[in-house]
C-alpha cells in the first residue's frame, strides 16, 4: 500500500514538473506582451524613453558608418602606392627586364612598370624644359626605373617598408624610394578615429543603461503597492522582476530599431553630397549604409543595454520593497 502511495506520489510530481514546464513559455509570454502593453499604456513617456535612446545609439552607429568608408577609401589609396626602384647605371635593358620578370614573382607584388634610362630622359626633356641644354650632355645621367605597386596585403606602412627592403637587397637596383609618412599619418589618423568611436560608444552605451534603469526604477515605485500585495501571496522576487525586464527589452529593441533607421536615412541623405563632392575629383564613390550584420549587432546591442538598465534596477529597488506589517 505505501509502494503504491510513493508511486503515484512520484507521477503526480512528474506531471506537476511537466505542467510547469509547459506552462513556463506561456507564462514568459504573457509577461513579455503584458509588459508591451504598459508602453502601449503610456505612450508619451515610453515614446521619449524611446527616442533618447535611439538618439543616443545613432551617434556611434553613424561614426562607425563613416569610419568605415573612411577606411576603403585609405585601403584604395594604400593599394595605389608605388615604390620607386632607381637600378644602377651599368644596368643594361637585358638585364631590367630580367630584373622586372623576378619581381612579378614576389608574392608581395601586383604589378611592376619599367621606365627604361631612355624614356625617363625623354620624359624629363619634356617636362622640365631643358630639353636643348640636355643634348649636350655626353651621356645620360638618368637611371632606368621600376614602379612597383604592393598588392592590396601588402599595401600598409609596415609591409610596404619590408617590401622596398627586399627590393633594394636586389644586385641592380642601386636606391629604393618610398613616401611612409603619408601611409604612417593616414594609418594613425585611423585609429584615431576608431578609438573615439569606440570612447562615444562606450559613454552613450553607459547613458543608454542609466536612462533604462531611471525609467524602470521609475515604474517599480510606481508599483511599489501592488508588488507589496503580489509578495504577501507568495509571488517571488523572480515572478515579480520578470515583466519589468522585459521591459527593459522592449526598448531596447525599439530604440535599435530608430537608430538604425536614423542611420540609415542619414546615410541616404548625405549619399547624394558625397557623389557630387566625388565627381568634382574626377571620382566615383558612394557612401555604403550598414550591412545586415551590423544591423543584428546594433540591435542586439540595445537588447542588452536595455535588460542590463532593467537588471540594475529590479535588482536593487525590488528587493528592498516589503510587504506592510499592518
């Protein structure tokens, strides 16, 4: 008889874990609509919550838009610097162009143009305007010439001056020209850059946090007497903290949502200004907008701002709310 009690005593304790299990989503579910419904309630107050933080999440996403086009706008430039290789005089046509035919095999280079002695003196007559003083020269005192272009790999500060290092160990070449302090100034300008984005986006990741927190510490007071009633009967700091997070969550994902279509409005608005700017240099570019994986990140990012603001604060105000003693 006990054998048969315990029995049925462990199957109705299974299903009661299946019931909760069950139950449990649902449960999460109607936490997470109800908690919609509250914004739904207010809308001016959740419509100017919504708008700080979207406003405050657009600022870095907009300075990493722009900081990324800045950067394939220097990798073009980077990719478009030559080295200049002057060969020594005794080198003659033969043995250039052998030379030219090893350095298309370095793994370091896209493309190599040879300036044979030659053309770099008929190029230097036209261009200086000395072309009547330099017939009377009894040779030619200009060397032939190689511009090396480093491929895209290769085409930064460091690699680049490896390059020409290499270059210059070649038996002709007798000098290796090559301007690194644009590279260098261009290379630190960006970073640069980077690391006030990342600053910006770490304070207003901070007041996006505060701001939730504020607004639902806000809520919880507001509550302070119904919570009060819902701990008399038993409800756990758990049950009562969840539709608050949620809340948190729904700004979150409503503040991403504006900001990323803020950016990308912006994007599109200053696109027609920057192809113009482009075509007075002779230059086609367009500003790219944020692809689909930055826009998940962005708006995960809001997500998580918005549950740690609600964490902070159900953590610290809800637990100090206790029921009356009358």
């Amino acid at each position: 008889m006990a054998s048969n009690n315990q029995q049925t005593s462990l199957r109705n304790k299974q299903a009661f874990n299946l019931n909760h299990l069950l139950m449990l989503p649902i449960r999460h579910l109607q936490q997470a609509t109800g908690s919609l419904g509250d914004l739904w309630r207010t809308p001016m107050a959740s419509m100017m919550t919504i708008l700080v933080l979207g406003i405050s999440l657009t600022l870095p996403a907009t300075l990493h838009l722009f900081t990324k086009n800045a950067k394939q706008i220097s990798s073009q430039w980077n990719s478009a610097a030559e080295i200049s290789v002057f060969l020594k005089l005794s080198v003659d046509d033969r043995s250039a162009q052998n030379l030219v035919k090893r350095i298309q095999l370095y793994p370091e280079v896209k493309k190599v143009r040879y300036i044979s002695a030659n053309d770099a003196l008929a190029d230097f007559k036209k261009s200086s305007g000395f072309g009547k003083a330099l017939t009377y020269l009894d040779s030619n005192p200009l060397p032939a010439t190689l511009l090396v272009t480093p491929s895209k790999r290769f085409s930064q500060a460091t690699a680049a001056e490896a390059l020409l290092e290499k270059l210059e160990s070649e038996r002709e070449v007798a000098q290796g020209k090559l301007d690194l302090d644009w590279l260098t100034r261009l290379e630190a300008m960006m970073v640069l850059i980077q690391d006030i984005v990342t600053a910006l986006a770490v304070l207003l990741s901070l007041s996006v946090v505060l701001i939730i927190g504020n607004t639902i510490r806000l809520a919880i007071l507001n509550q302070k007497d119904a919570i009060a009633v819902m701990k008399m009967v038993g409800a756990t700091d758990a049950f009562i903290q969840r539709p608050f997070m949620y809340t948190g969550m729904w700004y979150g994902i409503f503040g991403g949502l504006l900001a990323t279509i803020t950016v990308a409005l912006l994007s599109y608005y200053l696109d027609f200004a920057i192809v113009d700017l482009a075509q007075l240099y002779q230059s086609q570019f367009s500003l790219d907008g944020l692809d689909f994986s930055e826009v998940l990140f962005l708006i995960m990012t809001a997500i998580s701002l918005g549950l740690l603001g609600s964490y902070i604060s159900v953590r610290q105000h809800i637990s100090a709310i206790e029921p009356s003693a009358e």
